[in-house]
C-alpha cells in the first residue's frame, strides 16, 4: 500500500521555482467579522500557515515527473494554494492531542460555494511524507483542486505534528482524524471567506482506499447530523482484513512484509496485547517491528531487516492456529475493523477502482466489498477494473476517481435538492 514517491523530496524543490511559498495567516479574504469559532475540543483549528502555491507548470512537473501521468489529460482550471493546518483531535489513547493537515485552496477567476474533497492517504512509515511537509505527495488533492474542489488531507496519527506511533488499518482512528480535520476546514474556510456547498466526496488509494471507507462508515453512523457524504471512490483497499491476511498466510510468500509488521502495530496500539509480538513473530524480526515504525524508516527500508516467506517470519504455531480454529480475538480485530460484516449499508453511493493485477492489495479485496455491500441492500455500488498491478493501476484509479466525482458535482451543482437531505439550494453562489 505505500507508493514508490520517495523522490518527492528532490522534485519538490524542483518545482518551487514554479511556486509562489508564503507563511502568513493573514489572507486577502479574511473574513473576520464572522464568528467562525465553530468548534471547541475535536475539530477546533489550532494555527494554519500557507505552505505553496501550485501554477500551472508546478501541477504539470509534479504530476508527470512523479507520478508519470499524462498532464494533457486534466482540465487545470486555475492555480492553487496549500496550507497546513493544526487542529485538535485525539490520539490512540483517547486522549486530546494536535494533529496536522493539509488544505488546498482553488484560487478561482470567479467566486462561487467549493465542493469538499478529502483524500486519505496511501501507505506510508515516515513522519515527514504527508501534504502537509510535502503537499506534492497527493495527487488526488492536486488534480482535485486544480479543478475545483477544496481538497482535504489529514496526516493522521503518528504522521506529521503527531509523534506516536499509527494505528495502520484501525477503522475508527482512521475515521477521527479525518473527520475533525473536515471540522477544521471548515473552521479555516469561514476565517478566509471561501465559501463551501453542501457537497463532500471522499476518495483515497491503497490503504487511502481503506481509509475512505472507514471516513464514510463511521461519518453515516455517527456524524450524519454535522456532514453528508455525497460520494466515495475507494481504489485498490483492503475491504477484508480476515480474507487478506488468510490469504498472505496461504501463499506463503509476500512481497511487501512491512505491511504485516504495521498491521500488527495497529492491533497491539488497538488492545494493548503488546505480547502478541513475541507470539507471532520469530526472535530475529522482532527487534525491526519494534524500533523500525517510528517515523524514521521507509518501507523498503523495513522489507530489508523482516523476510517476504511467512515460514521463515512467523512463529509456525501462530501460523498453523490462525489458518485453524485459533487466534480468534485476533480475527475477531480484523473483522471488527474490516467493511463487510457488521451489515453497513452506505447512503451514498461508492465506486469501486481496482487494478485486475494486484497481487498487493488482492484484487478479489474489491469483489468481496462489492458483492458483500450489495448483499446487505446497498443499491449505490459500482466497479471498474483498469489494467496493471498496485503500482499500474495507480493513475487510472486516481484520475477516474475525480472524473466520476465530476459527473456527480456538475449535476448536483444544477439540480435542486432531493426530498432526502432536505437542504435549501445546491446551486453555487456567486461573489
């Protein structure tokens, strides 16, 4: 689930030639005759300073350069600016914490209310490879807000201001970061007098993928009274932690290991078995599981001091009681924080992306959510299939994400309210 951008570093300076930097929270829309202390607690923002502005040849540099996207293909409808954004929240313990954050901001010819688009990011080990240190690292952002949307993007926890350690593939942490970001922004957007619509989509690749789901499930259960999703686009994500785990232990060989270290991280900071380690991993790995996830490390970096033979990483007994009839609080965990058995029915309506050869994220991860949501009543599921691997199908998913997104806001922004949400105009307003 972590992608090969490790030299963003190199090309970020590269394009700041491009780039108009700033830090200032001072704004020419301020909007300071609004109260817009929304918040207290969970979703108040702390502090925000502009980090970048994005010109059209930045945008083009980045996106082809890193990504090798074909630039030609975006409508680039105006330049953008980056901010990073502090704002509290919670940490892993429960307790209130500070996290930080990234808001990109469409610098449009004409004013008018900006639909939400929140990314949530890919795999990632160290501390520094998020949009708010390096705003090049999110493509979606960058081709979201190039075209329109106020584009979101949490660091999440044990990333960026936060020095614990992440909570990889822990549904409802996942959730909590991204939601009081959202509150955050909307904070932010009132003290610079940008002006949102009621539109939010979300969207994310690889563990982004996972990410987003857990946005949309716990935002529909238990934050349907302060936001309404409008659509999710989750790309190439683990729906079943029981079926990828089982099937990783099954083949015997896994090219990405270090995931499986993180996972373990998430369960251990999600039950406080911290001696789950010594069970499941052989002696010699198990000094890197525990040093090596501190922020400092890359993934490759990982895969080096752990081994890709499940033989050869796992105690056998783990092994044999987790493919039989044992570790059930363990496969309890993952069921818990997986999509399809606790009988979600999203609201709004999700589009699956997947590449047909992924042998990273499984490709039968999308046919599981898929027909598993579909089974429980969901009405609102679509897939699509685009060719390549995890690494392949990256520009594909991404790319036809926010086109889909396109089609969904172009009609909404034109259309009246349905009965449903029971909002007064979707039409954007005007400066």
């Amino acid at each position: 689930m972590e992608l090969n951008y490790h030299n963003t570093r190199l090309i970020f300076v590269i394009f700041l030639a491009f780039c108009i930097s700033c830090e200032d929270n001072d704004s020419e829309d301020n909007n300071s005759d609004v109260n817009c202390d929304i918040y207290s607690g969970r979703g108040n923002l702390v502090s925000y300073d502009q980090i970048v502005e994005f010109n059209k040849e930045a945008f083009e540099i980045v996106i082809k350069n890193i990504y090798g996207f074909d630039p030609n293909v975006f409508d680039i409808q105006n330049p953008v600016k980056v901010y990073k954004i502090i704002y509290e929240s919670i940490g892993v313990d429960g307790k209130p914490t500070e996290l930080s954050g990234a808001v990109y901001v469409p610098q449009l010819e004409e004013k008018r209310a900006l639909p939400t688009l929140k990314i949530s990011h890919y795999t990632i080990t160290e501390r520094d490879a998020v949009a708010s240190v390096r705003p090049n690292v999110s493509p979606q952002s960058l081709l979201g807000s190039m075209q329109g949307y106020f584009a979101i993007y949490a660091d999440g926890i044990g990333f960026g201001i936060s020095e614990t350690q992440a909570p990889f593939v822990n549904k409802r942490l996942s959730a909590i970061s991204g939601i009081d970001l959202l509150r955050a922004s909307k904070e932010f957007a009132c003290e610079n007098g940008i002006e949102l619509n009621d539109q939010l989509f979300t969207t994310g690749y690889s563990a982004g993928g996972y990410g987003t789901m857990a946005f949309h499930q716990i935002l529909e259960e238990e934050y349907s009274d302060e936001f309404t999703v409008t659509a999710n686009a989750p790309l190439a994500g683990p729906y079943s932690l029981p079926e990828m785990a089982t099937r990783i232990f099954t083949d015997g060989i896994y090219k990405q290991p270090y995931y499986l270290g993180f996972a373990l991280w998430g369960y251990m900071l999600g039950t406080g078995d911290y001696e789950s380690l010594n069970r499941w991993v052989k002696p010699q790995f198990r000094e890197a599981i525990m040093t090596m996830y501190d922020g400092n490390y890359s993934g490759g970096q990982i895969n080096s001091a752990l081994n890709d033979t499940m033989s050869i990483l796992l105690d056998p007994n783990f092994l044999s009681d987790f493919l039989g009839d044992g570790e059930i609080e363990f496969k309890n965990y993952l069921k818990e924080n997986s999509f399809i058995y606790d009988g979600w029915v999203p609201k709004a309506p999700i589009h699956f992306m997947h590449g047909e050869d992924d042998i990273t994220v499984f490709y039968s991860q999308m046919e599981l959510g898929n027909n598993a949501l579909i089974a429980d009543g969901a009405s609102n599921i679509q897939t699509s299939t685009y060719p390549g691997d995890h690494g392949g199908a990256v520009a594909d998913c991404m790319i036809n994400s926010i086109k889909w997104f396109n089609t969904i806001k172009n009609c909404l922004l034109y259309t009246s309210p349905s009965p449903r949400d029971g909002l007064l105009s979707r039409m954007p307003s005007s400066a």
